[in-house]
C-alpha cells in the first residue's frame, strides 16, 4: 500500500506499508518525507510522528536540498526520476518510443516525454531541460495563480487590474502603481501558506502602496495576526528549482 498527501512544511509526504516493519520509519528528501510504517499504524500515530520530528526533518531537507544545488552548481539535476510535486501541479519526465521530446500539459500536470537513449550527463542537454521545465512551471502558474488572487481579491474586497506571471528568482511579486500585479511562476513551489501570503502582501499594496503601519495592520488583518511570522518564513525559503 502506498498513500501520499501534501504537508506544508514537509512537501510530498509519501507512505509505505511494509509487513516486515516493526517500527516507523522516516526517511527524508530534498521536496518530502518517505514513511515506512507496519501494518495496521494509525493516521494519529503517523501524524504524532510527523509532529515529534518535524524539526529535524526540516533541518535534513535543507541540508540535502542546499547538497543538491552545490552538486549540479546551484541547480538540480534533472534525470528520468526528476518530479515536481505541488499541492497544485506536477512535473515529470517519461521514457518516450520517440527520438524527439514533447511535452503533455494540462492543468496540475505536465509530463516532459524524453527519448530512451537521453544523455542527461551532457551539461547543453541540463541546461535546455531547465528551460523547459521553467517554461513548464510558468505556464502551469499561468492556469493556476490569476485565479487563486482573483478569489483572494474577492473575497477581501481589494481589487486589481491584472496579474502577470514570471520567472522572477529574485522577487516573489510586485504591485504597480496601477494595481496591476506581478506573480513570480516559482510561487508554484512555495507551501500553500506562504503562497497565500504573498498574493494577500500584493493585494493590500493595490490599498496602501508602501510597507507603513496601515499596510502591516492590514496584512495582519487578513492573515490573522500572523504578517512579521509569515514574512521571517517566507525569508528563509528558497525553491529547490
């Protein structure tokens, strides 16, 4: 048997039952957490777990992942087990018949079909593959996240004039002067709280456009009293990709 849901914090928590096992097992990744528990374990004992641990999880992923991006100078490298899992998209690559690539997208999915024989050792071939999968993330940003703010900007009454993706690394969004507001595609990767924050911080600049106490009181409003914390986690996240 084999279960997977999304954390927050952890990323992709994938669950494996084994009859041999005696006792839980976790075995952290760069974008996850694979669980390995015995036969008939309870979603309380899993989820208390989960819990007891979450620190020291989150500590080793961060290490693996910052490992990972000093190996392949500063990226990931992509091969056939590369994935992308989100709560709102994946992005995967297939051994394809074929001796060209193409691509199978739609909304929350997006599938990279490779040649057999692709030789992902080869630094051009990395290097066109990235492209891809930014291109990949930004048109899935572009399905996902104008309708995710124009629901957020509905619901707390902050109008807008447009949303616009990018491929920002550097900036996780902006509002103009015009309120036309600008969404980096790599908020795709982000936690959903932390998304959720970013799009309510550009949706309150469109009613005070500068970082003074109406607008901090304002985004205190909307995330429950929760704005300073969001705003020191958001800092120390980073996309893997």
């Amino acid at each position: 048997m084999t279960e997977k849901f999304t954390d927050e914090q952890l990323g992709l928590i994938t669950i494996r039952e084994n009859s041999r096992a005696r006792r839980i097992i976790m075995r952290p990744q760069a974008e996850g957490v694979v669980v390995t528990i015995p036969p008939h374990t309870s979603l309380r004992t899993l989820t208390d777990t989960l819990n007891n641990f979450r620190q020291q999880l989150q500590a080793r992923q961060l290490e693996m992942q910052k490992t990972e991006l000093e190996k392949h100078g500063g990226k990931p490298h992509i091969h056939w087990d590369f994935r992308i899992d989100t709560d709102l998209m994946s992005i995967t690559l297939q051994r394809g018949t074929r001796k060209t690539f193409h691509l199978h997208a739609e909304p929350g999915q997006t599938v990279i079909v490779c040649p057999p024989d692709t030789d992902f050792t080869d630094p051009k071939r990395q290097e066109w593959l990235h492209l891809v999968v930014e291109r990949a993330l930004r048109q899935q940003a572009q399905w996902m996240l104008p309708e995710r703010i124009r629901a957020l900007s509905a619901l707390h009454n902050l109008p807008f004039g447009v949303c616009k993706i990018n491929t920002s690394k550097g900036r996780w969004g902006s509002c103009s002067a015009r309120r036309d507001i600008n969404l980096s595609c790599y908020l795709m990767l982000l936690p959903p709280h932390l998304r959720e924050y970013v799009m309510l911080h550009e949706l309150c600049h469109t009613r005070e456009m500068n970082h003074g106490p109406h607008f901090w009181a304002l985004l205190d409003n909307l995330t429950g009293g929760k704005a300073k914390a969001l705003r020191e986690e958001l800092k120390k996240s980073y996309t893997c990709f």
